[in-house]
C-alpha cells in the first residue's frame, strides 16, 4: 500500500534544509487537517501557518532553541478554543444547516444538549478536550505531508504561554497546544536520517476480541 510506504519513509526530521514547499503541497496538507473528525463536528481549533522567518525566529528560544522551527519551510500551529462558548457552537451548527439546506429536529436537540453542558464546564477541561480535537487534525497534516514527501516535526516541546503571546492568540480566545514545522530533511546533518524506524510489533500493540 503505497500510503504505508510513506509512513514508513517519514520520521520526525531533526534538521532541515530550509527549501521552501510549494503552495499547493502546503494547502493539501491544511485541507487534511481541515477535513479530519472532530467531536460534534466542531472543529474547535485554528491553524496558524507562519512563513515569517523572523517570527520564527522569535519562536525558536521559547521551543528549546530546536533548529527545525527556523529551518523549516512552513510552521504550523495548532490552536485551540480556550474554552467552549454558547456562540461558538451555535456558529457550528448554523453553518451545518447553512451547508445541508435545512433543520433538522434531532440534529437541533442534539445542539440543546451541547449548549446545557459545554459552556458550564471549567475552561481548563473545555480546552483540554478541545486540544485533544487539535491533535486529531495534527496527525492528519502528518500523514497527509507524508503523502506529499514532504518532512515534518511533531513538536510539544515549547512554551506554550510565550508562544501564545507572540502570536496574540489569547486575544483570539486560542491556546497553542502542538507545533508542526514542515519542509524537507538536511540528510547531511540530521542525526535520524538513517536509524531503522522503531515501533512496537502489531502483536505487542494490538489486541483482537472477537
């Protein structure tokens, strides 16, 4: 299966050349993200693509000094809602109806039932789900760059707070919760290039009931 191939070629680059990645890659990696599954559909989260080099730059020391964020092509950061809102999942629910065409009875309760519990809720729980839904769309942007031969990092290891303030996210109701730099490996100088991927065997991972 050729998806598998690519898998199985991608890693999490540790240097990166700086070559730039054409438009359209970039925009079929967004768009895997924008059609992954959420819960309730509400896709609660922003992508931030920064091509910035010197708001790269400003990231990096506050991302353990970690070369990939400036070296990269493009940095992508993923966002959440910083908690859940009456009008924030009353504007998801409108554009369902907007884009269907009609209302539906049961899809209208089910929106009654979100409204009576998320917006109740602690913020922190809120955008701990929320970011939970970010990191479903994050791993669609990795296998979709995969796909494209196109090298990413997963990255968690930033400040989350500074990264926020440079980009004035908490303004927007956002908190950063995973970065994703995107470009093309440095195969001189990047320490994993060559290692043997490792993962654990499908029989020690996988438990079959049937």
């Amino acid at each position: 299966m050729e998806l598998l191939d690519k898998l199985n070629w991608r890693y999490a680059a540790k240097a990166m050349n700086g070559e730039k990645v054409s438009q359209e890659k970039i925009d079929n990696i967004i768009e895997a993200a924008r059609l992954a599954p959420t819960s309730s559909g509400l896709q609660p989260f922003e992508i931030i693509v920064i091509k910035n080099q010197a708001i790269k730059e400003e990231i990096r020391p506050v991302s353990w000094n970690q070369s990939v964020i400036t070296e990269c092509s493009h940095l992508l950061v993923f966002a959440a809602w910083d908690t859940y809102t009456e009008n924030r999942i009353n504007k998801m629910f409108d554009l369902v109806n907007e884009v269907r065409g009609f209302k539906n009875e049961g899809w209208e309760n089910y929106r009654k039932m979100l409204l009576g519990i998320y917006p109740q809720k602690d913020a922190e729980e809120n955008f701990n789900h929320a970011a939970k839904q970010a990191y479903i769309a994050f791993s669609a942007a990795i296998i979709a760059a995969a796909y494209e031969n196109v090298d990413t990092t997963p990255i968690e290891g930033f400040e989350p707070a500074e990264v926020d303030k440079i980009l004035g996210l908490r303004e927007k109701g956002l908190r950063s919760c995973v970065m994703l730099p995107v470009g093309y490996r440095n195969v001189e100088s990047d320490w994993l290039v060559n290692l043997k991927k490792v993962r654990k065997s499908t029989k020690d991972l996988v438990t079959v009931i049937e």
